[in-house]
C-alpha cells in the first residue's frame, strides 16, 4: 500500500467519460450481494450492475425482477464461463465462501474480465499468487474488497500516521469481532472459510495496521482461545496475535467470533495518539485523537460504492488499481505466520512476497 491510495479514494468523484459505466457481475447473491452490493451499484456513477450468477434459479428470477435483468443476463456457476461472449460485463465481483475465491477469479480472467474479489482474497498465500498471475497472464485488473481503504476517517488515519502528525509511529492495538451465530453456517467450516476469526474480520485489524505503518510486519507471535470447541471444532474463535515491523513499530491485535464489542484502532505516537471505535462496520464510525484541534471526525458514506467506482474508475481512465491482488497476498503471509506460531508456540518470521 501506498501513499497513493488516498488518491485513488479521492478520484472516485472525478468526472470521466461523460455517462460511462462500466458493468459489473455480482457472483453470489448471499447478504452482502443483496444488502450493500446491488443499493450501491443503483446509487454508482461509474458502475452499474449488468448481471448476476446464483445457484439458485429463484434467487435469479428475484434479482430480474428486481434490477430489471433480461433472463440471459442470469448465469449460474456452471455457465459462468460463457461471459467470455457478454460485452456487457466489465467487472466480475467474487462474493462467495471464501475457498470459492480462488476458483472464479481464474474462470473470470480466463474470460478476459477484470476482477475485483471480496476479502479474504483466498484461502491460502499460494492461491493468492495464482489468482495474481491468471489476472496478469490476461492483462486484467484485480482489486480485493478492503473497503475501509476508501473510508474518510481511516483515510485521514493513514494520513496522521504517514506524515507523522504525532509524531513517529511507536505502537498499535488493533481488533475486531463479534459473536457468530448460527452454528451450521459456512464461515464455520475450514474448507469454505479458511479459517475462523481471523480470515473473517481479524483480517480488518491486520490491515489497519498494515495501511497505519505503511510497512509489512516482519515477526509474529499468536495466541489462540476456544471457549466453544465444539462449534469452532474446525476454526478458530479468538486469537491475539503481536507483530513487529521494520521501522521498530509494534502492534498487538485480537479478534474473535466470541463476543461482541472488539472494533477498533488506537494509535500511539510520540506526541499524541488517535483512533476509531466504532471502526470497521458499514456506518456510525467514530475517530478521536488526543488533540482537540486535529479531529478525526468525517461524514459517514457508502464504503461499497466508493471501492466499487474506484475500481471502475481506474479502469475506464488505465490506472493500476490499489488495493490489489498483491495487497491480498500480503495479508495472507501474515496470516499464514499468525497460524504457524499459533502451532508452533514460538515467534515466527512472515514469508516474503517475492
Ligand atoms: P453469504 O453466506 O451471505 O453468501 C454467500 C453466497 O455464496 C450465497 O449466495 C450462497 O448461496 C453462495 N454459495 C455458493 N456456494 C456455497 C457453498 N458451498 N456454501 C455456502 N454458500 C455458497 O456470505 P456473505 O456474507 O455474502 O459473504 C460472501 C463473501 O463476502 C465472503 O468472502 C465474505 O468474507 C465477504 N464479505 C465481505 C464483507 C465486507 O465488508 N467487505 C462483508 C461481508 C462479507
């Protein structure tokens, strides 16, 4: 990550080619399809949703229904390569279990489409590199779903912390979780979801303090809690994890599927410090800092609808887009170290990206 992503945040409002949008596929129509995707691509300037690919025939007869679909504009997994022969759709948006990922992005390059692919980007840092090369081998773009990249308050947090406002950065505490619910569903199974927690959301308070630093943590030490073995048999519930980055930053972080309430950053600077609670849900976020006269207080917008145009945007105007498949894989190598030391019980070093 770079600098430049609040840039590219920014140039989501610029105008482009007068009335050009692009289309977009939704693949999935679980709730963040239905809840936030589709209002947002109503409400998008440079995005517009051209089609949709569901296991479930009801499901596809709803959403034409609903968004006005012609009935060959409804793929399903099995047709889905068949966009190859669609003009009509730019971008196709992977929003499945997780182990999913992997496999549709590489359908959907192979079918000379960019792809833009909900967090986590995979289920391993192996994928992650084989769904970067298929997008390459295809000259197609691939964004990941880090809304909160395109976040005003995160976006000015990256600011306090890069232009070191406060001063250098000295350490960070990180977490986000809830209390999961019912006991049968995907994010509970290893083979769809990868992992518990930490591929859900802890990934959110990995990526705050990846985009605060600016740098990739070079060393891991991980705890892990199960109060329920039984319903996280196959996942993890709560884990704490502390890293080490090369400027000498520290962070401790922790996420769960336990309990309610973990949402939030706390930065702390040599001359002050700032943060978030409420930080990582769609609306209501909230920053502080320790200075009355440098506030972290923005409006609340559509975190979906602006990494959505962002993505559109980039490609309508040639840009590279971040966050990209690279940022993806980044955060799976840290997660990857966060479960080797988990097994290991020792402090282990992060894989490097090339
Ligand atoms: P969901 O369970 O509501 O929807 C999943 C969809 O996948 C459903 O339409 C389901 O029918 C389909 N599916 C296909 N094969 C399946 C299988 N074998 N098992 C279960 N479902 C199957 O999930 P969701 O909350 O929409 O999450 C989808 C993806 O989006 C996940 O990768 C998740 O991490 C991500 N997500 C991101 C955010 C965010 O804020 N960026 C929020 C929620 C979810």
């Amino acid at each position: 990550m770079s600098a430049s992503l609040a840039t590219v945040a920014a140039r989501a409002d610029e105008p482009s080619t007068p009335g050009k949008k692009l289309g977009w596929a939704l693949v999935g129509l679980g709730t963040l399809s239905t809840n936030q995707l589709a209002p947002a691509l109503l409400k998008a300037k440079h995005s517009k949703l051209s089609a949709v690919v569901t296991g479930t025939p009801e499901k596809g007869v709803k959403w034409r229904e609903k968004y006005g679909l012609a009935a060959d504009k409804v793929y399903t997994y099995e047709s889905f390569d068949k966009i190859i022969d669609d003009p009509d759709i730019d971008v196709v948006f992977i929003v499945l279990p997780n182990s999913m990922h992997h496999e549709f992005t590489i359908r959907a390059a192979k079918a000379g489409k960019h792809v833009f692919c909900e967090k986590p980007m995979a289920n391993s840092a192996k994928e992650c590199r084989e769904m970067i090369a298929a997008c390459e081998a295809a000259k197609r773009q691939l964004g990941i779903g880090y809304r909160c990249q395109f976040e005003l308050h995160h976006l000015e947090a990256m600011r306090l912390a890069r232009e070191q406002v406060f001063g250098p950065l000295q350490h960070l505490d990180a977490g986000f979780g809830f209390a999961i619910g019912d006991p049968t569903q995907w994010r509970l199974r290893k083979a769809l979801a990868g992992g518990g927690a930490l591929m859900d959301v802890g990934v959110y308070a990995l990526q705050a303090c990846r985009y605060l630093t600016g740098e990739e943590p070079i060393e891991i030490s991980a705890m892990e809690t199960k109060t329920d073995p039984v319903k996280f048999a196959e996942v993890d519930e709560t884990i704490q994890w502390s890293m080490k980055f090369p400027s000498g930053v520290t962070a401790n972080c922790l996420t769960t599927y336990g309990f309610n309430g973990c949402d939030h950053f706390t930065a702390y600077a040599e001359k002050g410090r700032f943060g978030m609670k409420p930080c990582y849900g769609y609306s209501g976020l909230t920053g502080w800092t320790s200075d009355p006269k440098i506030p972290l207080a923005f409006p609340q917008t559509d975190h979906f609808l602006a990494e959505m145009d962002a993505f559109s945007l980039a490609i309508i105007e040639g840009r590279r887009f971040e966050p990209s498949g690279a940022d993806g894989l980044r955060d799976l190598l840290a997660i990857e170290a966060i479960y080797r030391s988990i097994a290991s019980g020792k402090k282990e070093t992060v894989e490097k990206e090339a």
